[in-house]
C-alpha cells in the first residue's frame, strides 16, 4: 500500500479549547486499553529572564516531591497501583509530562497528574536536597564533551536570543534560588490557559473534557504572563568563532538558517537532511569521513525546530583546527554533488523516514512526545499529519530546492572548539 494512502487511514482527531483555556488534542484509538496523556506547559528556558534560569527544569524536579493532599511517595504509589508509567522532560520551548494508564484507571490518573501540575507546594524539606540533584546533573553534561561543545554552540550561535542559554541553567543560578522565587514562576505559568493536553489511546473524549474542566479548573482571571520577544536566525555571511577548551579533541558545530514546518519544502529539507547523514548517499559524508584519508571522526546534519527560528546544523569532531576548516570547505561542491541525486536514493530515504515515524505512532507514550514537540511551537494536530502525508509525495526536485533554500548564499553561524596545548593545528 502507497505511504500516502497508508497514512489516510488514521483515526479521528478531534481539538478543541475548554472554558478554563487548555487546548486539548483528543485521539481515540480503542484497540488497546491504554492511554497517553502529554500535557504540554509553555513554559521553557526561553521563557526565563536572566534571574530565573534554570528555573524551568528545576520546578520540573520539583512538581514530583508533593502537593497539598499527597506527599512525593503518594504520588508515585498511585501510579504505581494502576500500572500507570508517568515521567516529564524540560525544553529550551516547553515543559511535558506525560503519563501512559490503562484505559480502567484513566480518570484516577489524570487527577493525580493534575494534582502534581496544578497544586504543589514545591515542599521545604525537598528544596535543597532538588538543588543537589539538579546542580549533579549539570557536572555530569560538564563533564561530556558533546554536552559542553553544544553550550557553547549555542552560546555563540544564538547570541542575543534566549537559546543562547542552557536549559540547566548555571550552578550559581540554582545555588542561590529562593523557595519564593521559584514559586511565583510556578504561578505564572501553571495554568490551564498556558497548557496543551495530548490524549491518545483508548478513551471517550466527552469523558475525558469533563475530567480535564474539573481538575484543572477555573481559568485565572489574570493575563498570561509576557514573554521576551526571540529575534530571527538571520547570520550575515560565514562567522565562524575559534574557541580554546579543556578537551583533546577538535569540534566544528555550524548552524545554517532553515524552513519552518508549515513551509512546503519542510518534509524535503528533513529528506534532504537524511540523504546527508547516509553512509552510502552523501556526497559530502564520503569526502571527510569515508575517504582514504578521512578529516574528520564523526559528522552529522540535524534539522532543529525552535519557536522563534529554524536551523540545519552541521557537527564535525577531529583532531586538528586545520582539518575541521577543510572539511567545512569542502561542503558547497558536495551540496552541488546532490544535482545528479536519484529518484531511488529519495524513495529510500523518505521510506525509512515515514517508517520511523509508523513505528512510533504505533507506541502512544512516544506518539504523545513527538506531537508535543509540534504543539509546543504553535502547530496543530493537522499540520503534523499533514507534514507525514506530503513526506511520501517529496520529488528530487523538492529536494533540490530545499537544499538551495538552505545553503545558497552559504551562510551560517558557529564556533570551533579547540584544545588549548598539544592538538594538532
């Protein structure tokens, strides 16, 4: 059966907006007794001022350690009861916490995940021991060349936007934190008119409305809170930063402005993007990894969606300054490489893409993450079905219009690392 036919044959998905404000995203599929439910908070380190950063994924931490009927073990023993398997992730755009229940214990769960989100007392008892784990966690990415070669990317790429920070925040942020500061952040953004629920599974929707409009409650009758305006991605020519760090080996990491989701070139820029991290199709992945002499060690594209801008980012690692600037150097002729591309190699590739993407839909707790990712910025349920179903229809064509979007005029914006003594130049 064709891709495009394949993916037609979804089930009915219903949005709406209750009267407390939270947009809800209802996905019946009765064929096993399980639900998803991502709840979506707009609250992420682009949202933070420079007095609470990090405070996003610290309040994450905390919304798990009590409210005001049930302490941080009631809580996991009542999920625990029903089987039900509950977790949460921090972005730099959104918060998520979902939870995966049988369909029988349904209600009981949303209550409970309610109650953390909605009523927490961000208890006393647990607020340092939090600071520790959170500030463990941030010298274990230290300690990670790819995690500390990231921060620094994006320090340098996206300086003067919000995603020039971490979403950890700094140690000295978190060392010094008020109880009260993190709550107030707490209230401004915990809120049903700040939230996006994501329910996928076997459930009936004017069920689940009903239980949403209860325990999440009224809307606040104070504004939602303004956020920093975040500037486009628009690098001006090649800038590319040389930086000394405390690791031996060399990282190039480039970002190159790119297309939002609702763009029509979108799903061939992503085919575009798998063509040129395949071991036996890109041009360029043959030239400064795979050739006699290789410049680098590892190489790799990614295709990266923000609220604010889009962007297609190349990371390098090798072992010399000289070889990550031959290798950059080396791009603009491999893109032009990419005019005699096949029909096979794209049918290939958009293939494995839309195969990926089945297999996950299949599974409801990796579905309600990955739609969480399109709710946060702003995109609806028929956009993100849309964007599958036009995947399976990208031509050669597309794909070479994508790539001439992207990288004509070459301009990006980057940094690269390198070891202060004893590397190779």
């Amino acid at each position: 059966m064709p891709w495009g036919i394949l993916l037609m044959l979804t089930v009915a998905v219903q949005e709406t907006t209750l009267s407390n404000g939270m947009k809800v995203i209802l996905k019946e599929d009765h064929s096993v007794p399980l639900v998803n439910v991502t709840v979506v908070v707009k609250s992420g380190s682009v949202y933070e001022s420079d007095s609470t950063l990090g405070m996003t994924h610290f309040l994450e931490h905390m919304l798990f350690d009590g409210t005001e009927t049930q302490t941080r073990q009631q809580i996991r023993d009542r999920f625990d009861e029903h089987g039900t398997y509950f977790n949460a992730f921090t972005r730099e755009d959104f918060t998520a916490y979902l939870i995966t229940a049988p369909s029988e214990f349904l209600e009981d769960a949303i209550e409970n995940q309610a109650d953390m989100l909605m009523h927490s007392i961000l208890p006393k008892k647990e607020f340092e021991k939090e600071k520790k784990v959170v500030i463990q966690e941030m010298h274990k990415d230290r300690a990670n060349p790819e995690s500390v070669a990231d921060e620094i990317f994006k320090k340098v790429a996206f300086a003067g936007t919000p995603y020039a920070e971490p979403v950890l925040g700094y140690e000295e942020t978190i060392q010094q934190v008020q109880r009260g500061t993190v709550w107030n952040y707490y209230k401004r953004f915990y809120r049903p008119d700040n939230m996006i629920a994501i329910v996928i599974g076997d459930f009936r929707s004017q069920d689940v409305i009903k239980t949403f409009e209860r325990v999440y409650g009224p809307r606040p009758s104070q504004p939602l809170p303004k956020v920093r305006p975040i500037p486009p991605f628009e690098p001006k020519g090649q800038v590319l930063k040389e930086q000394v760090w405390q690791f031996p080996s060399c990282y190039l990491m480039v970002a190159f402005p790119a297309l939002p989701a609702d763009h029509t070139l979108a799903p061939a820029l992503e085919v575009l993007t798998e063509i040129l991290n395949s071991s036996s199709d890109s041009p360029y992945l043959q030239k400064v990894l795979y050739s006699d002499s290789p410049l680098v060690t590892e190489a790799s594209f990614s295709y990266v969606r923000h609220l604010g801008f889009e962007y297609l980012q190349l990371t390098l690692k090798t072992d010399s300054p000289s070889k990550a600037r031959k290798a950059l150097a080396l791009l603009p002729e491999s893109l032009e490489e990419l005019s005699s591309l096949g029909e096979d190699v794209v049918q290939r590739v958009r293939t494995s893409i839309l195969a990926s993407h089945a297999f996950e839909s299949e599974n409801l707790t990796y579905e309600g993450m990955g739609l969480a990712y399109w709710v946060a910025l702003g995109s609806g349920y028929d956009l993100y079905e849309s964007y599958y179903q036009r995947m399976g229809e990208v031509t050669v064509d597309q794909v070479l219009q994508a790539r001439d979007q992207v990288f004509k005029p070459l301009r990006y914006r980057g940094v690269l690392l390198r070891p202060s003594q004893g590397g190779k130049r």
